[in-house]
C-alpha cells in the first residue's frame, strides 16, 4: 500500500511537470527563434588582462579600425578602368544605405597617383617599387581596399552583399569571378559557414539519432517519446543563450546537438530500464524504470555537467562560452527527462510491446549484443591481468604524444581547401601581397628627439632592420608616402630641402593619422610599421621572435632617447590564442578529472576504488589526442572541447557498469560474476548509447565547416574509445586482483543499500 501511494505521488508529480513543460514550450520556441550567430574576431578571444589584448586594443585606439575589406579580380590591373566605377558605386550606395559605414576606400592607382604626382614625387618606378609585396602585385595586380568604420551598426554580412552587388550590377563581376579577403570577409565566411553547417544538418543529425533509437526500442510511441524529450531539451538549451543575452559562434553552434544526445542517451538507458521492469512484471514499470535509473542518470549528468563546466576556466571567449551554456543546458535538459519521462511513458506506451520489424530487430541486437557480452566477459574474466597491462600501456603511450601536440587557429583549417574563402584568401597572398602582419608601434618623445627628420630618420632605421628578418615579405610605414628624407648634409641646397619637407610634412600630417599611420599621444609619436608576413609564418612563434631580437640592438642604441617599441597585430595574437588554446585543454581536462574523481569515490564509499575507475575514463583522451600528437595533427579551438566533454560522457557508461556491478556484489556475487551480471544488465545500453552518438555525428562529416568536422571525428573517437575502455579495461580492473579495492568490504557495507538505491533486481518484481 505504501509503495502504491508513492507511486501515485511521484506520478501526479510527473504529470504537473509535463504539464509545466507543455505550457512552457511555446514561450520556450519563441525564444529560440531569435537565436543569432556572431563569431568574435581571434583578438577578442583573448581576456581583457592579456598582454596581447591590451596591446591590441591600443593598436586600434591610436591607428583606427583594422577591419576591412580587400576586393581584386583577374586582370584587375593599374590600367582598368572598372576600379573606379566599383569604388564611385560601392560609395554611392553605401551613403544611401548606411552613411558612415565606410571610413575610408583607396585602390593601387590611387596610391602610385599620389606618391607620383602628389608631394612625394617619385618616379612610376620608384612608386611602384614601394608599393609592391604590400598594396601592389609584382605583375600591376591591383587591389581596392575598403576600411570600415568601427561605429558601423551594419554588419559584416551586409557590408560583403553589398560589395558582390556592386560588383556584379556595375561591372559585370560575378561572385565566383572575385576575389575577396581582409577581416571582415573571413568573420563572415566563419559565421555563414558554422551556422550553415547547423542549419542544414542539425535536424538530419538529430532524425538520425532518434532512428537509430527506435530501431533499438522497437516501440514508435516510445521513440517518439525520446525524440520529443531531447528536442525540448535541445531546444531549451538554444533558448537560454537567447535569454542571456548571447548568440551562437562558431564553437557553441554544436551545443545544441551535443545536449539532443546527450539526452537521448540517458532516455535510451531509461527505455532499457523501463523494459527490464516490463519483463520482470513490473505493475509500474515506469516508475520503476525511474526507480532504477534516477541515481545513475543524475550522476553521469552531474560528471557530464563538471566535464563541460571545467572549460569556464578558460582565458579563450568561445570555449567558456561553450562551457557555461553546455553546463547549464545540459541540467536543465536532465530535470526535463526525469520529470516528464514516468508520465508519459505511462500515458503513451502500449502495456504489452506487440510485434513489429523494429521489436525484431531490438530483439535480434539484443540477443546478439547479450552473446557477444557473455563472450567478452568470459575471455577478459580469464585474461584480466592482460587486458589491464595492455589497457594502462596504452594509456602511457598516449599521454607521451600528448607532449608532442601543437595549436592552430588558422584560417586555412577552417574551411576546405577548395571553399572560396580559401581560394580567394591564397589567391590575393600570391597576386598581391600577404593580409596578415605583425605590427610595431614605435614611440618617439618629441622632448628627447626634437627634430622631424631625426624622428623620421629612426623609424626608416627600424624599417630597414625588420625587411631583413627571415619570412619578412614586405614593410610599409608613413615613409612609404613620404618623400625622399633629406640626408644630414649641412650644405645651402640640402637645408633648403629640409625647410620644404618640413613644410611639405605638416600639410601631410593630418592625412597620416586619418589613414592609420601616425598617433600622437601628449609629447609622444606613435610611428605604426607593418611587418607584411605569410600565414603560413604566424602559427610559429619565431617570426615575432625574430623581429624583436633584430630590432633589439637597434634599440638599445636609443636607451637614451626613450625609444620603444610594441609588436602586436595579427601574428602575436593567434599566437597567444594558440597558447591558451594548449593550455586551456590541459588545464580543463585536468580539472575535470580532479572534479569528477571525489564524485566517484564518494560513490564508491573507496578512495582507491574510486581512482581505479577513472583510469579507464581517462584512456580515450590520452589516446586520441595522443595519437594526435605522435601523428602531428594539430588541435584547433573544436579539438579542445572533446577532452572534458568525453571525460563526463564516458563517466556515464562507467557509472552504470559500476552500478550493476554494485548490485551483484551486494547479492553475494564474486568479482568474475559481478563482472558477468554488469554485462548481462547494461551492456546492451552502452552499446546503443555509442552507436546512437556516431550515427548521429555521423551527418557533421559533411560540414562545410571543419572545426565541427573535427569534433564530430573526436568525439565518434573518443567516444567508441570510452566504449572500448568500459567493456574492456574496466571489467578486466574489476575482476583482476585491483578490483579489491572496489569490493572491499567496507566499500561494499557502506556503498548505498538495495531499497534506497533501487539498484537491485528484486526491483524488478511485481
């Protein structure tokens, strides 16, 4: 009687719940509707305190704005007279639609113009020659550069529209036939490209794990169930990072996805529970599914939940991003699942499963993963000694490569190498000059050098050392559109000269500043120098390396005119983003590690059992990313989210091995029977559970963009890796002479008993 009255309260419980969530749901949707997708550049990665960050943001704050735009096309040489036609058009309508947007737009013509018949007076030869590797190809190609303003509220999307329509409605440019890079073009492209990828193939993902699920459950209602479940869940998880005031980038754009399964997953395990009790000739099998799944549930979403938090550590925007809405998401998509699931498994499923093709082949696959269990459980049982050696070496193995891996946040690994943002970006670094440089702010004290043209002699000798450093392709300035220097002769003619530079400077000076190239702060000038260098040099520290320690000597020349020098731009940025992105998957794996080991322990009611079995949590990472590092593959900003996310998921087959393991322990069972009776009871749902995953990333293989390419390869990987380890080394730890420490009878007295738990199979009885 008692038991029948807890069932009718924990049911009435279900259903407000449901009925919360049904109420709920539209308000819910609506919110997720207005999900955006916006990546931040790589600089605002960075945490406000870095180094980096800072010299960065003080970059744009003497120079402007670096966001741009760079337009070319074949045969878009000095002569062509279709670059004024786009520039005056792209101008106009610009006005029209957004004034203020552009800040500045300048062409090669343009420039060789000025330095030719403007005050610089160069010869076209001379001209040419110091515009050439950086706003010239060394053909004539040509380039128009467009600056945007940084107020602009238009986004970069709409700035790219923009630009193909002029191209096309002016001069006849179709998009294919342009050429476009700079930053604003490639936060574009990744934005497009990653909510492209989860546009077109979350719900194929999403379909595809709930077929697979119902070709495991064998009851439509029931896979219906799962899959309204999960979508709620999924949905709500969009929705939260609505109501946070967040969008979506290229990194939380699989969040979504990720929380569909995880769910999915734990309601699969649930299923099993729910047809174990039917079997058993459970009154409320339901419930009693709940009865049996409610601890291991929880706590293989609170490990999962601990994994993903343990990425809010890190210094790099999109991975904590990823971290805090994972975490949150994946909670509230676990209150969802244990509240709703009793009621309408109850309301909805057929009492007695009717046979059907799908209850065939659930049958079929359970019979044949129940075999192959007995099997593998019986051969690790006789060679556990040898399955711990082999399993613990590989991990060994693993964690060596994991010393030999290296970052990258480079473009080109983003996309394709036939995608057009590839093609475009290579095409101008090969025609005109490279987009990526490392940028030295020389600051001169006007107090210590008084004269012009000593300032400007000092800047001309830090051009001259830096365009001779290795992988150095080109080195622009405010020299560049200067006249020749006068030289230090004191002779009538050359102090004429000077006086007419003097003056011809102040009327040029303005110009300067307005295009980036001089600052003035108090006493100080700020000379801005860039280092024009190829993207294949910026992953590699050195070529910063290497412009500082030619500058050095330089400098220290100057010790007493309080010279410095800042080296920022794009190269020590990524650089620094590669770092913390090493760092970042060290540091959070390990956190979750030391976060989710107590929780086994405690579990356990054994410190050493406990950290016996996270051993085998631990093997798909050091494997994976080890073989990454013996293979040399490097880890992007996808790749570090797979370590702690695995870590947790793979907790959740461990706990519900362990569980089982428990329960036929505390039924009198050995170690070798306890390993069986684990097998015979969860063995099918790990099965499922993987292959529900894999299928389901399975569609990600096709994305056009490859950092989720990647994580869908790492965690399939990791993911049969965690597999592998729980149906391999953990049994073999367990039956061999290690697994005392679980089974020890302190472990076994103080672990949780029977009734409380509802661990037991004398739950499963009417």
């Amino acid at each position: 009687m008692e038991r029948l009255d807890s069932n009718a309260k924990w049911m009435r419980r279900s259903k407000l719940a449901t009925l919360v969530v049904g109420l709920l749901l539209p308000f819910v949707m609506f919110a997720a509707s207005k999900i955006q997708t916006k990546t931040a550049e790589v600089a605002q990665w960075l945490p406000d305190a870095s180094t980096e960050r800072q010299e960065y943001d003080q970059f744009r704050e003497f120079f402007g704005s670096d966001l741009s735009l760079v337009v070319s096309w074949e045969a878009c040489d000095l002569d062509d007279p279709r670059v004024g036609q786009f520039k005056a058009a792209l101008l106009k309508r610009a006005e029209q639609t957004d004034p203020g947007l552009i800040h500045n737009i300048f062409d090669s013509q343009q420039l060789v113009d000025e330095l030719v018949y403007g005050r610089a007076g160069l010869s076209l030869t001379q001209a040419r020659k110091r515009l050439e590797g950086a706003f010239l190809g060394p053909d004539g190609q040509s380039v128009i550069w467009i600056q945007l303003s940084t107020d602009s509220k238009t986004s970069n999307a709409r700035i790219i529209k923009l630009t193909l329509d002029v191209l096309k409605d002016e001069i006849d440019i179709t998009e294919r036939e342009s050429r476009l890079a700079g930053s604003a073009y490639h936060a574009t492209a990744i934005d497009e490209a990653s909510s492209a990828s989860a546009r077109n193939l979350i719900v194929p993902a999403s379909l595809i794990a709930i077929s697979v699920a119902w070709l495991f459950i064998g009851q439509l209602r029931l896979a219906v169930i799962v899959f309204g479940i999960a979508s709620i869940s999924q949905i709500t998880g969009v929705a939260l990072v609505v109501l946070s005031g967040g969008t979506l980038n290229a990194v939380t754009i699989v969040m979504p996805t990720l929380i569909f399964m995880l769910t999915t997953s734990a309601a699969v395990h649930l299923v099993n529970y729910f047809y174990e009790a039917q079997t058993a000739g459970e009154s409320a099998p339901a419930l009693a599914a709940m009865r049996v799944g409610l601890t291991p549930v929880i706590l293989a979403s609170l490990t999962t939940a601990i994994g993903l938090s343990s990425l809010n550590i890190s210094k790099l925007q999109p991975v904590r991003e990823f971290g805090i809405y994972a975490g949150s998401a994946l909670v509230l998509a676990t209150m969802i699942l244990l509240t709703t699931f009793a009621f309408l498994v109850f309301t909805f499923s057929r009492s007695k499963e009717k046979p059907s093709r799908t209850a065939f082949w659930r049958s079929k696959f359970r019979q044949l993963t129940e075999k192959v269990g007995e099997t593998m459980a019986n051969l690790i049982i006789k060679h556990s000694g040898f399955f711990a050696t082999v399993g613990v070496l590989t991990i060994l193995v693993g964690a060596l490569g994991v010393n030999r891996l290296h970052t990258s946040v480079d473009l080109k690994k983003m996309f394709a190498e036939d995608a057009k943002v590839v093609e475009d970006f290579f095409w101008i670094e090969n025609h005109i000059a490279p987009l990526t440089s490392v940028e030295i702010i020389v600051g001169i004290p006007k107090s210590k050098v008084s004269d012009l043209l000593d300032r400007l002699r000092l800047v001309r000798g830090f051009e001259n050392t830096i365009e001779k450093v290795r992988n150095v392709k080109s080195v622009t300035s405010a020299i560049t559109f200067l006249p020749p220097i006068p030289s230090h002769r004191s002779t009538l003619r050359n102090s004429s000269r000077k006086t007419v530079f003097r003056s011809e400077f102040e009327k040029e000076k303005q110009a300067l500043v307005d295009n980036g190239l001089l600052a003035e702060r108090n006493d100080v000038e700020f000379w801005r120098v860039s280092a024009n260098v190829d993207l294949t040099e910026v992953a590699d520290r050195s070529i910063v390396l290497d412009i500082k320690e030619a500058c050095l000597p330089y400098l220290e020349k100057l010790e007493d005119r309080k010279v410095s020098l800042e080296f920022t731009g794009l190269s020590p940025v990524i650089y620094e983003a590669q770092n913390l992105l090493f760092r970042d998957l060290l540091v959070s794996f390990m956190l979750a590690f030391v976060l989710i080991t107590p929780v086994m322990m405690w579990i356990l009611r054994s410190i050493p059992g406990g950290l016996l079995v996270m051993i085998p949590n631990i093997a798909p990472v050091a494997v994976v990313f080890g073989a990454m590092g013996w293979l040399q593959i490097p880890v992007d900003i996808a790749s570090i989210l797979t370590a702690s996310v695995a870590l947790g998921i793979a907790i959740d087959d461990t706990l519900h091995f362990v569980t089982w393991f428990k329960a036929g322990q505390r039924t009198g069972l050995n170690r070798a029977d306890s390993v069986r009776y684990a097998y015979s009871k969860c063995s099918t749902a790990m099965f499922q559970t993987t292959l529900i995953f894999c299928a389901s990333l399975s569609v990600f293989l096709t994305a056009e963009f490859l950092p989720i390419r990647t994580f869908s390869i790492l965690m399939g990987l990791m993911l049969t890796g965690a597999l592998v380890a729980d149906l391999v080394l953990l049994p073999a730890l367990l039956a061999g002479s290690l697994g005392r420490f679980v089974t020890s009878k302190s472990a076994v007295s103080s672990y949780r008993s029977a009734d409380s738990s509802g661990l037991d199979p004398q739950n499963f009885t009417a």
